[in-house]
C-alpha cells in the first residue's frame, strides 16, 4: 500500500507500463504446440488469464481485467512445461493483482496517511453520523456532506440502494423524500470530482420505522383583554387567541345589550342605562374545537353616557356699517346665530343722546340731532351662557 500520494502514482504508472508490455505478446502466445498432461501434441488458445481484485481485508473491488500474460507464457510453452506454465501463471497473475490493487489505491487515494492532503482533487466525505432513522409516509432528508480540496471542483453524488420513496440529488448530496417501506436499507454512497474523476466511497444505515400516529389537535387558546364600553356607544369586541379555526364561542354575564356570535367570537351590542351598575364586571368566554376548550374571564367596563357638547357661543351677524340724516328717526337690530337667551349691548353712541338699545331685543333706536353728524363707532356686543362675540358698529350721520 502506498505511503503518500507521490509513491501511490508512482505505482500506478508502473502498472500501466507493465499492462501495456502484456498486450504486445499476446499474439505471440496463440496456439504452440504444448504436450498435454496425457502425452499428446495440443495448443493454447487465446491464452488470457482473468483477474479478480482483493483487498487486503479479503473483500472484492469492482475492478476486472482480461490481460494475457504472454511474455511468461510463451516462453513456458516451448519448453512443454505444462505444470510450469500453469504455476507461471498463477504468479504472473498474482504480480498483476498486485500491481491493479496499488493502481487502484493510487487513483481512490486510499493507503495515505492520516493528514496527508497532498493528493488532489480526491472527495472526502465528511459526515460523522452514518445512521439515520426515518418512519413510514413521514418527510426524511438526510445530507451527505463532501468536499475536494484544495480546488473543492463540483461533485457528482450517487447512493444506491435507497428505501422506496428516497432519491438523492446528484448535485447537492441531499437524500430526500417519504419512505413507503419499512425495513433497515445499507446505502453505499459514492462522491466523484467531476473534474478529476477521482471518488470516495461511504456506507450509511438508514432504518424507516412505523408510521408515526398524527399528532393530536392542539387545543384553543384565549388571549383576550379587558373590554371597554359606553353606554350609547356600539361596541364590537372579537374573541382572540391561538387554535381557534372552527371553534364554538360562548360568553356568561355580559349585559342585555350584548351577545356574542357563536360562530365568529364576536361580542357586538350597544350599552343602554343601567348597563354600568357594577361595572366592571366579569364575563367568562369559552372556545370549543374537537380537541378541548378553554375558558377565560375577562374584566368588561361600561362607562356612563358621554354628557352632550355645549351648544357653540353666539356670532353677531348683522351689517356692521350703517348711516342716517340729522333729524330723521333710526332704527338698527343686532342679530347673532345661537343667540338664544343672549343679552344684547351697545355703548358709544352719538353724543345728543337721542339714540337707546333694548337688551332684550337687541334693537338701537332714535332721532339723530345736530350734534350727532359725523362718523362714531359704537360697540355691540351679544353674550349667552357659552359666550360673547364683540364688533364695532360705523355709523355715519348726516
């Protein structure tokens, strides 16, 4: 067996040198007359001499040859030694085996030592767990791990046999698939350098099982949170958790106001007075599938109605210029949206004093005299309980 890889070629080139000097005697060694173990005048024909390679643990390779060794022969068959001639052969071919073997070592690169990483391109298989089990009609993926340093080239995997239902990519070494079969299957994996050609060779165990029983249904789960309402105010709350497809809901203590939807887990309704007594209060909910039920009490809260908004404060709408002739009567009228209730107000009017306001009505009135010609501005204002809007009045006298 070779040391390192360098003494592996070396034996190699050896061996196909030697194969090559056989082949050439061949046509040499066909039919010369030989005496036969009984005296009588015979011939070879076709001498050749098959070969069955060995490891040294005894077992077979694949490896076969039909290599005449008639450079030995030839010469034995003239010297009508027929025992020697048949010892002859068994030695030559014995010589050959050796050298086939040592070729062969050379080109799987076995026989290196441990560490020894100067045979290039040669796969090594890296997995360190070569059993795996598997069960009946369950998804199995099993991964052969390889490498071929120091160029790491592309690799063609090939495992054979595998348990009905496997196959194995050629490129990525993934054996996969759903067993059909039960029963314990030694699988021989080979990896190739597509580059080199060069391969190494592994044997797995893969055992499938019984079918497995399918696992249970798992069982419903609530995750609710507490649920807030208000009187007056439609409320929509669904039901969450985990588990739930298909599931029956119920739901004990909620208000009149509201129910809950079997079918969909929703809790719908709209809190009506009286809906707040004891708020908050604690409602159960249930979700029930053909594997279980559960259960969770939730806190539900009903608030009070909301108290309606405060009508808007008032807005003065009427024109804000208006005008007269001295000695002639003058009527002008506050007005102002949301006015209802209001107080009405008028201050800095013409100075003859003629001119009064109601503050009820918010109407000014009067007679302007001499004194009032001329151009005043008067404040008016409007003022409920939910406010007050000012503006100035032009008034211009003639």
């Amino acid at each position: 067996m070779a040391n390192t890889a360098q003494e592996a070629m070396a034996i190699f080139q050896a061996f196909m040198d030697e194969r090559d000097a056989v082949k050439s005697a061949e046509a040499h060694a066909a039919k010369l007359d030989v005496p036969g173990r009984d005296g009588k005048i015979g011939y070879f024909e076709n001498v050749t001499v098959t070969t069955r390679m060995r490891y040294n643990d005894g077992t077979p390779t694949a490896i076969h040859t039909n290599e005449a060794l008639d450079k030995y022969i030839a010469m034995l068959i003239q010297n009508a030694a027929y025992e020697i001639v048949q010892r002859a052969m068994l030695e030559a071919s014995m010589a050959l085996s050796r050298q086939r073997k040592a070729a062969e070592d050379a080109m799987l690169g076995v026989g290196l030592k441990p560490g020894d990483t100067t045979m290039p391109g040669v796969p090594k298989i890296n997995n360190t767990e070569f059993v795996r089990v598997g069960h009946l009609n369950r998804a199995f993926t099993f991964q052969i791990t390889a490498d071929a340093p120091p160029a790491n080239e592309a690799l063609h995997f090939i495992a054979f046999p595998l348990p009905q239902g496997l196959t194995i990519n050629a490129q990525t070494g993934v054996i996969s698939g759903t067993p059909t079969t039960m029963g314990t299957t030694v699988v021989n994996v080979k990896v190739q350098n597509t580059s080199t050609r060069l391969y190494s060779l592994a044997q797995f165990t893969i055992t499938i099982g019984q079918e497995l029983a399918a696992p249970p249904p798992p069982v419903p789960v609530i995750t609710c949170t507490a649920i807030h309402s208000q009187i007056g105010v439609a409320l929509t709350y669904q039901i969450a958790g985990a588990n739930l497809a298909g599931a029956t809901f119920a739901a004990t203590n909620l208000p009149a106001s509201l129910s809950i939807d079997p079918a969909t887990g929703v809790i719908s309704g709209t809190p009506v007075a009286g809906d707040d007594v004891g708020s908050p209060r604690s409602i159960t909910v249930t979700a029930s599938t053909g594997a279980g039920s559960t259960t969770q009490t939730i806190a539900l809260t009903v608030a009070a109605a909301a108290a309606p908004p405060p009508p808007p404060a008032p807005v003065i709408t009427s024109p804000l210029t208006a005008s007269g002739t001295d000695g002639t009567a003058f009527t002008y009228t506050i007005t102002a949206s949301d006015a209802a209730g209001a107080v009405f107000a008028a201050s800095n009017l013409p100075p003859s004093g003629t001119l009064t306001y109601d503050a009820n009505t918010g109407i000014i009135s009067g007679t302007f005299g001499p004194a009032d010609v001329g151009t005043h501005n008067i404040n008016i204002s409007v003022t409920t309980a939910y406010g007050t809007d000012a503006e100035v009045l032009v008034l211009t006298v003639a």
